[in-house]
C-alpha cells in the first residue's frame, strides 16, 4: 500500500509501565483546554497543530497520546518521518484508567 506508515501502538496499561523508565517523554498532542480537563502525570501538553515542530531532548523516547487516538496517530506519523523514536498511545486518554491531574 502506497503512502500508508504502519503506526507503532501500545496500550494505556503498557504506557504506564513505560512511563517508570527514564528518558520517557509523554506528548499529550489534545488542545489545551482538554489537557487541562485532565491529563497524565509528567504528561507534556504539544497540541497537535504544533507537534511537528517540538523537539524532543535528545535519547528521549516518545509516546503520543490524545482523546481517543486518531490525533496521536497523525502526531506519530508526522515525528516518525523526522526519525524520532516515537509510539502512538492506542484508545488514548478514553482508554487510560490511572489517575490523572
């Protein structure tokens, strides 16, 4: 299939295992009013129309998260084609049962 980028996806009880690693950085790629409804711990707020230009500290290893997954998907895709070293959040914060701020 021509143009299509396979998405490399994880689920919430798998990011919450990841995110006791160091080097781990979570982007929350919603707008801010909905972050600020409640987000994840250590949960960095990059809304999705800003995430192509965000750069990451170097080594870091991303995870992209929002409502439901269909905009973390395009974040991936868009930090994926920049090289970086990124995982799409499937289900997204509809999907994630620990506790949020």
């Amino acid at each position: 299939m021509f143009g299509l980028t396979p998405v490399h996806s994880i689920s919430t009880a798998e990011l919450a295992q990841q995110l006791q690693q160091p080097n781990v950085q979570l982007l929350d790629v919603r707008e801010p009013s909905e972050y600020r409804a409640g987000h994840i711990l250590r949960a960095k707020n990059v809304p999705l129309r800003r995430v192509a230009d965000y750069n990451p500290p170097a080594n870091t290893k991303l995870y992209v998260i929002c409502r439901s997954g269909a905009r973390s998907k395009q974040a991936y895709k868009l930090l994926h084609k920049r090289g970086l070293n990124v995982t799409n959040v499937a289900g997204g914060m509809l999907a994630w049962e620990g506790r949020t701020v």
